[in-house]
C-alpha cells in the first residue's frame, strides 16, 4: 500500500568510509621524526599501510607514485599530513619520552614480544640521546629506564657467553624466559611511576652529575673451579 512513496526515489551514495587512524603510531612515527629515524622508503611503507586501512589524504599523491624517492621527496606531504591530523613533530626531549611510553606500552599491551620491544626501544634513543649528563646513579635513571638499558646489556651478555651469564640464575631459553619476565617488571614499574606524567606530558630532565654505570643486578657470571 506504500508503493507510492517509492515512485522516483534513488538512494544516495554512501561515501567511502574512513577507518579510524591509528594515531598512538603516528605520534610514535613523528618521535622518530625528531630523531631523524625514519627513512623514504619508510614514509612510503606507512602511507601504503595507511591506504590498506581505507586512509585517505590528498598528500599521499604525492607519496606513493615516486620511484626511487628521496626523504626531501615524501617528508614534506607526510609532515603535513601529520599537521592536519593535529600532529607536531616533538624536540628530542619530548620526543624521548614519547617513544620510551610508546614500547613500555607496547611490552605491557603484549603487543610484541618483550625482548622484541626492549631492542626496539633502546634502538630508538639509546644511541642518539644524551643520557649521560642527566644521570644520577645509573645511565638512564633520568628516565627511570635505567634497569631495562641493564637488561639489555644483560641480554647482549646472554647471547656472547650463554654458558657463563644467567639471569635469575637461569641459562639458555630459561633464562631468557626470566630476562622476559624482568622486562615486563621494569615496564610495569615504569608505567606505575609515570602513568600519571603522560597524561600532562613530561618535562626534560635537570642536568646532574654526569654518571657512567650501567644497572645489571639480575645478571650473574659463573666462576671456575
């Protein structure tokens, strides 16, 4: 009896629906930015996974269809495609915290492997930031990720001389299994100490004393006879 109403009507077309961006990965992207991280191919790999993801931006054109690109080719759409979704690329101090928060959540998230992200973290900031000058005690205790530099260093200790170095008195995959563990202890802790400072962001730490010493008290050597 309603047929009437139906007599000339089209249906609209539905526009093509944007899927939500993943904005915790484009603030991390745009850290590494400020470390000079991130590489031409890199920008294009985040751009096509971005289009995978139904993400769309007038800036991609610009991207995508270069042929051996060059950074100076692709970061200048790229940082403006970050400006329009209200991302500003952070200094260094700011940036550190950023990319530290990003793997401590990454590790608590079991969004990797805790190993997998200690790496990734200390090949994020170790090499290219003064640590150094802040330190208290510890290298890194600035930033309170003092015990997990220790862990790595333990780790890279592990892999060298696997018969002569445990963790909690473990060797081989046991003892990997306790360095994963302490992992995810560091970052919980971290996390408990911070969580409050994310959320107001952090502030560079004042320079102190400079301190050298590295923090590896899980890790112990197995003597000779």
């Amino acid at each position: 009896m309603y047929n009437h109403l139906l007599v000339g009507t089209r249906k609209r077309p539905r526009a093509p629906q944007q899927h939500v961006i993943d904005m915790i990965k484009l603030n991390y992207i745009a850290a590494k930015m400020a470390f000079n991280q991130i590489t031409a191919i890199e920008i294009q790999n985040i751009v096509d996974g971005l289009l995978n993801d139904s993400v769309y931006a007038d800036e991609f054109l610009d991207i995508i269809d270069i042929k051996n690109p060059s950074l100076a080719d692709v970061l200048p759409p790229f940082s403006k495609f970050l400006e329009k979704q209200g991302i500003d690329v952070p200094n260094k101090d700011e940036a550190v915290w950023q990319i530290i928060e990003h793997h401590i959540e990454n590790i608590l998230n079991g969004v990797s492997d805790p190993l997998e992200s200690l790496c990734s973290l200390i090949k994020d900031v170790y090499w290219d930031y003064d640590f150094h000058t802040p330190t208290k005690e510890y290298l890194g205790d600035s930033h309170a990720i003092q015990d997990l530099i220790g862990l790595y260093w333990g780790y890279d200790d592990m892999k060298e001389r696997p018969n002569e170095i445990s963790c909690n008195n473990k060797f081989g995959v046991e003892g990997i299994a306790e360095l994963k563990k302490e992992i995810l202890i560091s970052a919980k802790e971290w996390k408990e100490k911070f969580d409050n400072r994310v959320a107001g962001g952090f502030s560079p730490p004042a320079p102190t004393t400079p301190g050298m010493r590295v923090r590896t008290r899980r890790f112990t050597k197995t003597t000779g006879p």
